[in-house]
DNA sequence: TAGAATTGCGCAATGG
DNA sequence: GCCATTGCGCAATTCT
C-alpha cells in the first residue's frame, strides 16, 4: 500500500538507507525547513506562539505526561536543556536519528516475523517428508516380520516341511 | 513502502542511498504541512504547548495545505469540519475510537507473533519425536535384515519349492 | 555519559 | 460511517 497525502500538498521523503550515523548529512539544514513535517509543524506552531504574544516561552517543551520533572526543569540555557528546546538542531537531529533508528528496528522486526512464519512452513515440510519416511519403514518392517513368521519353522527346525506353507498370515500385529 | 500521497499532491521522493548527494529540492515548499507526521507533529505540539500554558488556537488545523480542498475549505462550520476540527468532541471521540482499535489490533498481532513462536516450538518437538521414531525404525529393520541374511541359505538351500516364496528375500531396497 | 535499539502511544491515511 | 491496519514520529526506556 501507498501512501498518502493530500490535496496540493507537496511531499517529500528522503530515505537515507546507509549511513545512519552521519547520513542525514545536513539534515540539520533539510529539517531546518522542513524534512520532517513536525519540524514544520512545530514552527507554525510556534509562530503562532510568538504572535500571540508569548516569547520564547515555547522553548522548552514539558513533554512528560504525568509530570514529567525532565521538561522545564530550572532554566538554563545550559547543553542540557538544548537538548529539550525543540526548535535546536541538536534535537533535530537527535530526533532524526531516533526516526531512523526505529524504522530500522521495525524493519528488522518485520523481518524476523516473516523469518518466524518461514520456519514454520520449514518445520512443516521436514515433518512431513518425516512422517513419509516413517510409513515407508513401517511398511518394510512389516513386510519382513512377516516373511519371518512365514518361515519361522525354517528358523525353529531347520526347515523341512517345505510343503506345507503355515500360514502366511501375519499373526501378530507387527505394526504399531 | 512508505509513503504515499493523495490527489493533487506533488509527491518528491529521494532515495540517498549513500553516497549521493540530493539537493533538498525546495524543501521550503515541501514542507507546507503534511504527511502524517507532521499533522501529528503538528497536533502533539498544540497539545503540549497548551500543557505548556500557551494558549492555542488549535481550531482548525492547517493540515491541508494551501489548496487543500479537504480542509478549511470554505468556512463552514457543519458537520464535516466537526470531524476536522481537533477541538471538537466528534473529533476527540473518533480519535479515541480509534486509539482503541490500534491498541486492540496491535495486541492482536504480537498475539499471533508469539503463537507462531510457540508453533515452531512445537514443531521442533514433533520433529525431533520422528526423528527418533525413524532412527528406531531403521535399527529394527537393520536387525531383522542381518537375521535374514545370517538365515539366507535356509531359504535358498532348505527351503524352495514352497510355492514360490523364496523369491521374496528382500522385499523391496530399504532405501527410502 | 552518549548513542543505538526497543517499545508504548497517538495521529492520520487507507483498507474492508 | 465504523473498525482494522499500517506507517510514522515522539519520547521514555533499555541496551551497549
């Protein structure tokens, strides 16, 4: 299945398959305006923040549900916090490399599932082939119990009745 | 894949694989809005600024961008708005809905992930048992065969005119 | 402590 | 219209 998007809208994508390190070479300029939508987002939001009338207030984002203590914590403008203020590359990037890592992960979790479905179809194949050689061996097992019951006699007295042919039917149930 | 897009809509996609070096077509336009994440971006964000004591004017979101015939189209409030309208109870109930079945659908799925785990065990099991049933097979049969042969001359030699038996030494190749 | 990998969660598009 | 799926990004956690 496709993706969508919507009317006039302009799409962007940007897979950067290999380096997941360094790759999103220059994200940091991709997303200043936009790659992840978010990012956009975010800045109409805050835009709109700003113009009514709120400063950089937005800076820090309380982002924990409950309460989180993280967010808003004193109010340095220290590294730490950088890392919070949602409009730094820093977190940009942080971001995108997190985006790529969980696509990353999924993908690699999808392909386990389908690794997982595989075997099992495996298994299923082996046991059958298994279960074929198990009848066949049945089969010639039985064949030969019964050959030795039809001369058993040749076994016991050392053959001489030649004639008479006991039964050759299979008395005892060799099968299991 | 990933992603998709809707009418209208200008879809760019760059692939950079790794060494290529794509220039961000316009991205600035790009960006306008979009894309799942960014609506999502977007809404989390009027979410948490809200938290974050700002007052939002979350009404209706931008999510179409300019010429989105979809939203903010005209300027009518009915019905259909409501549902676009992230303030609106229809809106919150639908989202809520919809949470509901994302979580029931995703318990769905790790449910049959671990089933089709638990399935291969139980293969292996199974496999392992005939496994083990073969190699008992063929042992019995390896013991009635050297029987045989260790007796042949009482077929051949003792024994003949029964019939017409004898012939029946070695039923069939053991083979598989 | 940093960064990658996972995981739970909500949003939106889409399938049925 | 509704529920089920699915891709996606965020943030919290866990793993390295």
């Amino acid at each position: 299945m496709p993706v969508t998007k919507m009317d006039g809208a302009q799409f962007l994508v940007v897979f950067s398959m290999c380096g997941f390190k360094e790759e999103p070479v220059q994200m940091s300029k991709v997303s200043q305006q936009n790659t992840t939508a978010e990012t956009n987002g975010v800045s109409v939001i805050f835009t709109q923040a700003n113009t009514s009338g709120l400063q950089q207030v937005p800076q820090l984002v309380p982002v924990s549900p409950g309460g989180g203590g993280k967010a808003t914590p004193p109010s340095k403008q220290g590294k730490k916090n950088s890392a919070l203020d949602r409009s730094s590359d820093e977190y940009r990037q942080r971001r995108e490399r997190n985006n790529m890592a969980v696509k990353k992960s999924r993908l690699k979790s999808k392909q386990k599932a389908q690794d997982t479905l595989q075997r099992v179809n495996q298994l299923k194949e082996e046991n059958e082939r298994l279960e074929a050689k198990i009848k066949l061996l049945t089969k010639e097992l039985s064949v030969l119990k019964d050959l030795f019951l039809e001369h058993a006699h040749n076994f016991t007295d050392n053959v001489q009745p030649v004639g008479t042919e006991s039964t050759s039917t299979n008395p005892d149930g060799a099968g299991q």
